[in-house]
C-alpha cells in the first residue's frame, strides 16, 4: 500500500488547481454567472434552486469521489498525445454526473418548495434564507483565515521569562511599518495602474485608526503573550499576519466608497477573495495542521468541497444583491465583519494559545523537576544477612549434635540393634 503523504498548504494547493479536474471550477463560474444574471431578472427563486442544487450535488458527490470508478468519472485523465481540442469533449464528459446530479436537486427543491409543493411556505423563505448566509460566510472567512495563520506559525521550544513582559515597542514599529508599506503598495499601485493623478490620505489614516483600535482591543492579551519569549514570537508573527489582513479589507471597504474606483477592480478584488475564502474553508476542513488530514476531508475530494461551498458563497452573494439593488452595499458590509472577526480573533485565539502554550511549558517544567534516583552500586547491594532469632519466656536445653567433621575412633565396635537386650540363658520350649 502506497503511503499518504502529509497534507500542506502546497499539495492542498495543487489538488484545487489540477489540470484533471479544472472544468469544475470553469463550470462554477460560468454557472455562478448565469445564475446571478437570473437573480437580476427577477426570478430569485429559481436562481436560489440552482445554487443550492449545484452545491448539493458536489457535497453528495464529494465524499463519494474516493470511489475508484466513480473518481474516474469526475476526474480527466490527461493524454499527453492530444492536444487541448482533441481533449475538449473528454475534459467536458467529467462534468456529466454533477450537472445530471444538480438538475435532480433542482428538480426535487422544487417539487417540494414550489408553489405546489409540500413545503410551498417554506420554499418563499429560500432566497432570503440564502442570502443570510452570506453573514456566515464572511465570519468563516475571518475565522478561517486566523486558523489558518495560527496554525502555520511554529512555536519556539526554548524561551525564557519575563516578569514585566517585553516591550512591545519593536512589534509595534514592525506592524506599523508593515501596515504602511501595504496601504502604499495597494493604493498607489492601483493610482499608477487607472493612471489617476489624485493623491488621497484617507486611505492612510482609515488603515491606521483600525490599527489602533485593534492594538487597544487586543493591548491585554498582547500583555499576557509578552511575558515570556516563545508566547511573545508567537504573537508578534500572528499579529503581523492578521493585521495585513485587516488593512486589505479596509481598503477594499475605502474603494468601495470611493466613487472613483471601477467595478471591474471591484469584480476582481471579490473574485480572488472569494477563492481565499474557499481555500481557508477546505483548509480548515481537511487539516488541523500541517502534516494532519481528515477522514471527511482530504486533499483527493478538496476540490469537489470547494466548489460546493462556491455555489453557497456565490448564491448568497447573487441573492443578497438582487435584494438590495446595490452591489457595493452588500461588499463593504461583508468587509466590515470580516474586520470585526478578526479583530475578535485577535482577542479570544491568541488567549487560548497563549494559555496553551504555557500549560505545555508547565507540564514539561515539572517533569523536569521529578527526581531520578540512581540504581544501587553492586557494593551496596550485598549485604550479610542477619538471622532474627525468636524469645521464649523459657530457654530450652541446646542439645548439642554431632556435625560432619567431628574425630571419629576407627577402633570402636559399633552398636547394633539388640546390644543392650538381656537374653536369658535357659530356653522354654512349647508343646
């Protein structure tokens, strides 16, 4: 049997991106597409039947593709002699079972949650049901990404204590620096690439009054994490890497505003948010760290878990917008709690890892403190033993007995049996 190797970020990486079964992810896309332009033609609810009936056949079908031939049926097996036309109708025939799978979903939502369906009450609450998830999803994303980051930090295994704590001054520096860098990177670069010649700080400013709030929301963990050196590495990398995070979706929610900014930048910014949201989820999912894997969730049936929840991401997104009629609206709000749940993270992960941390510590510690007793010399060991002898109220006689080795007189008759009998001399004989 074939080992496993350890799932990563990498391999995880490059099972969503595999060339045998990328016509999954072009398939959610133009049929998020589609879908979405029928939300905006009025008719939300079968758009939200296409959403949920697309994702139900991937979750179905997901846990179901380690199955050797029905895996062969999703997968492409790439032909290194034909060319991309030549292998165009063998790379579409993989995509066969899921949409058979979804119109039988979509079918069956609708038997049940039409107009003359059992459920026909129910079914008018889907769209809007639907679009309420889209809270979730940018709560998981949040949430995900903290996960994520936390885990891939590696914690130090020798550190040492400090009872003040140490300064927080050069984290700081690093994080401010770090926050700077970005916000210029992102706005300028996109000013030179629109070739606008308006410079604006706000921008600038919105990044850092975030920044500071985070630092006095989070200022008393970072307190407790300073006070010894392997929790206080910790939470400087993490802080690092969540507060860029931060600073990114504030200046999306600063474009968003601006009137400025076009939709396509707009479109594209979600597009790729949208996949790091699907790729933490499936992350979070399929591991609990590097190097660990889940029953459920492995890296063979990542992509199939990716794409349903991309059906649910996206008909949350198309059904909240047809709604409210104001796509931006709907961004910047799914901005604002990504921000808001990292934040949070910021406060209740690194507390639990830090506590963590130092109950591991302390386990260690006190095993090192157990004293260790050494074996007893050889030397020690022999000891002469020493016979109790028992008291009596009354001493008995010691009868002295012969013992080997006593003199012996050779010239000695030996007693016999007999020699101390009388015989009489006379014998009486009987009749």
């Amino acid at each position: 049997m074939e080992e496993t190797k350890p799932l990563t970020k990498l391999s995880l990486l490059k099972s969503l991106l595999s060339p045998s079964t990328f016509p999954h992810l072009l398939m959610l896309a133009l049929a998020s597409v589609a879908l979405f332009v029928l939300a905006r033609m009025e008719a939300e609810v079968w758009s939200a039947y296409g959403f949920v009936g697309f994702s139900l056949a991937y979750v179905v079908l997901a846990p179901l593709s380690k199955n050797e031939r029905l895996g062969g049926m999703l997968r492409y097996n790439n032909d290194p002699q034909a060319n991309i036309k030549q292998s165009f109708p063998a790379r579409l025939k993989i995509l066969i079972v899921p949409l058979v799978l979804g119109f039988v979903f979509i079918v069956t939502i609708y038997l049940m949650f039409g107009e003359n369906g059992i459920l026909s009450q129910v079914g008018s609450f889907l769209p809007a049901t639907l679009g309420s998830l889209f809270v979730v999803w940018a709560f998981a994303q949040g949430r995900f990404f903290g996960l994520a980051t936390m885990n891939a930090i590696t914690t130090p295994t020798e550190g040492e204590e400090s009872l003040d704590g140490f300064s927080p001054l050069p984290s700081l520096f690093m994080t401010s620096t770090l926050v700077v860098v970005m916000t210029f990177a992102v706005t300028e670069g996109l000013r030179f690439f629109l070739s606008s010649s308006s410079f604006s700080l706000w921008p600038y400013i919105f990044s850092f009054a975030v920044y500071g709030l985070c630092v006095y929301a989070s200022w008393g963990q970072r307190k407790q994490a300073s006070r010894h050196s392997t929790t206080h590495a910790v939470a400087n990398k993490w802080f690092w890497a969540t507060q860029l995070f931060i600073t990114w979706h504030v200046l999306s929610i600063f474009r968003s505003i601006d009137t400025a900014s076009t939709d396509t930048i707009i479109f594209i910014e979600e597009l790729f948010l949208m996949i790091v949201t699907v790729f933490l989820a499936i992350w979070a999912l399929t591991s609990k760290g590097e190097g660990s894997e889940s029953e459920l969730f492995t890296q063979e049936n990542a992509l199939f878990w990716g794409v349903a929840f991309g059906y649910a991401y996206a008909g949350s997104v198309a059904m909240i917008t047809s709604v409210m009629n104001d796509v931006r609206t709907v961004l910047i709000g799914g901005h604002i709690l990504v921000v808001v749940t990292v934040m949070w993270s910021q406060r209740t992960m690194l507390e639990a890892k830090t506590q963590r941390i130092n109950n591991d510590r302390g386990i260690v510690e006190s095993v090192d403190k157990l004293p260790i007793f050494d074996a007893p010399k050889e030397e020690d060991a022999v000891q002469p033993e020493t016979v109790v002898e028992p008291t009596t109220k009354s001493e008995e006689p010691i009868i002295q007995e012969s013992s080997i080795g006593d003199p012996v007189d050779w010239n000695q008759t030996p007693e016999t049996l007999g020699d101390a009998t009388e015989w009489d001399d006379e014998l009486e004989l009987l009749d």
